[in-house]
C-alpha cells in the first residue's frame, strides 16, 4: 500500500463492520508490528478526532502499515469549524501506507462539508440492517453468504434459514458454520427439516408471537413474550418482527378484499418471494378486517417508539401485546 488510505464505514451492521474491520487490519498490518501500528479511539477519549488525525501523520514504524480506527465518530453528524480545518488539511496529506478507518452508526448527513469532505477522499461503505419485512432481500443475504461458506441449501432451507435469524448478521455466520461442519463432505443441499432440527430460531418463536397475537390468544402470547425476554432476544428485534408480519398480513388482507385472486402480484405487492405462501397467509386473516390489523400496526409502532425512548422492555411488551390480543380477539363479523 503506496498511497495513504481513509475508510468511511458507517450502520447500525455491527457484526458485519466488525468483519470489515478485520479484513482491514489484516491487508493493513504487520502482525509482528501491529501493536505498534494500530490504534483504537473511542468517542470517549479527549479529543478523539484530532487525538486519530495526530496518530494516523505517524509514519508507520518496521514493517506493514499504520491503521488508525476513529469508532462511533458523530463527524458525518455534526463537525466545528475547527474540526473542519484539520480535516480539511491532514485527509490530503496522509502519509504513505497510513491508513484512517472512521466508522459511525448513524447515516451520513449529505449537507455537511465534513460529509461532502469524506465523499471526497474516503472509500465509504454502507452496512444497514436489511427491515424484517424485506423477506426477499434476507433470503438473497442467506443464499449469497452460505456460498461463502460452500453450503449448499434448499430454496425452502434457505427461507427457513432467513425466517429464523432474520436481520441478525452475528447468529446467520454462527448458524452456517454449524451447518458447514454439519455437513462434512456431502453435496447434498440441506433441507429445511435439517435446518430446523439444528438452527436456534428466536425468529421464529416471535412469529409463534404474532400468530398468537393474531388469534387474540393472550395467555399464548404472554408466554411468548418472557420466553424471548429470558433467551434475550432484544425487545426491538421482537417488535420488528411483528411490524413484518402484520404488515405483510395488512398487505394480503387489502389485496383480497378489493378482489385480487392473483398470487404472484399479491405475493409481489407484499414482498413475498414465494407465492405458495398467499394461499395460506389469506387463510390465517380471513377471520380479521383491514381495519383490525391497521390498528394492529399503529399499536406496535407506539410500541417500538415506547421502546426507543427507553421504556422497560418486559413491562411494555405485554402491555402492548394485551391490547393488541384485544384488537385481534374481536374477530370480524
């Protein structure tokens, strides 16, 4: 590496940032020398800006290169003057085989100069979380990462798969490397009964959740509920899951009330990669009007916007899913 180097990575895809980082530090540095060429800043750390700018103008010392990493910076958020003025004049200037890694949560605001500054001299990756509800683009993250692990699987493994993890990059590498090691030898594609039998599904369980809800079975759901709380699942996976699920429900349920028989355009309009699935999912709303699970929605959108406020995940969920078993029990005549 000749020239020197800045990174912009930036999403709320921790596991996947981490990886990229990895593969960073492994083209970057030496490892005989890395301890003294790497440098980690935290956003706590006095000065962490000017602290990685200082770092990164250190030539690196023997052999490799230099990787100074700026983590959760807010500088795509909010950038003084000042800041501005250093960045301004060290991005230009790094010296040979120095390389800045800045990373942040948060998308970048495309007003800023200290944006419009990275746009200009650093390589920037984006690493979103793919919504629940986007089953086809979750189904296309399972099939394109098993290849990375040279594991093949059936179509209806490879959507159980994506049901069961859902946006959870960290627990789909886990789960495919226990298939790959599962596996051995064999060019069998994996099945979904396989699949079900040796991948852990909290996913899952929050569709059991909203299949509950759905039948305004709240004893069922309440169970469910400090079930997922007890293995941990964080309360805004949870949440996302049912906003999925019901508005993939709401979609179905319009579709065929204004008459649509068509699976594939229903399947289409509610990002259902496998039409199959319509018959079925018309058959667990016939018993619910559009304006029930409406208001489902609007319930788990209070819910989710509870949550990021910091209200207490286990009290609040069944709070919310109480009203919604009654929304969902008084079925439409």
């Amino acid at each position: 590496m000749s020239q020197g180097q800045v990174y912009f990575y930036w999403g709320e895809d921790d596991f996947a940032i981490a990886q990229a980082v990895e593969e960073l530090r492994k083209l970057v540095l030496d490892p005989h020398w890395a301890s003294f060429n790497y440098d980690k800043i935290a956003p706590t750390e006095t000065n962490a800006v000017i602290q990685a700018l200082n770092q990164v103008m250190t030539p690196p010392f023997g052999m490799g290169g230099r990787l100074v990493w700026l983590v959760d910076t807010t500088l795509s958020q909010q950038c003084s003057e000042n800041l501005l003025s250093e960045l301004e004049r060290t991005l230009p200037a790094l010296p040979q085989q120095s390389v800045l890694l800045i990373t942040s949560r948060h998308r970048p605001d495309g007003r800023l100069k200290s944006t419009k500054l990275l746009q200009k001299y650093a390589h920037i990756r984006e690493f979103s979380l793919i919504p629940p509800w986007k089953t086809e683009q979750l189904l296309k993250r399972v099939q394109s990462t098993a290849k990375e692990f040279d594991l093949k699987l059936t179509l209806a493994g490879a959507e159980l798969l994506a049901e069961s993890v859902g946006n959870n990059t960290s627990q789909l590498f886990n789960e495919l490397k226990k298939l790959r090691i599962y596996a051995g030898n064999t060019t069998e594609p994996l099945d979904e009964g396989t699949i079900a039998t040796l991948v852990t599904s909290n996913t899952q369980n929050s569709l059991q959740l909203a299949a509950a809800i759905r039948q305004g079975n709240g004893a069922k759901a309440l169970e469910l509920v400090a079930d997922l709380i007890n293995k941990n699942e964080p309360a805004l996976r949870i949440v996302a899951t049912l906003i999925g699920q019901f508005r993939t429900w709401l979609w179905v349920k319009i579709m065929v009330s204004e008459g649509e028989r068509d699976q594939r355009l229903i399947a289409t309009a509610a990002q259902i990669s496998n039409p199959k699935r319509i018959y079925f999912l018309t058959r667990e709303v016939e018993s619910l009007s559009v304006r029930q699970l409406t208001s489902t929605l609007r319930v788990l959108l209070e819910l989710e916007v509870n949550l990021k406020r910091g209200y207490e995940p286990l009290s609040t969920l069944q709070t919310k899913t109480i009203k919604l078993c009654q929304i969902c029990y008084h079925k439409h005549k």
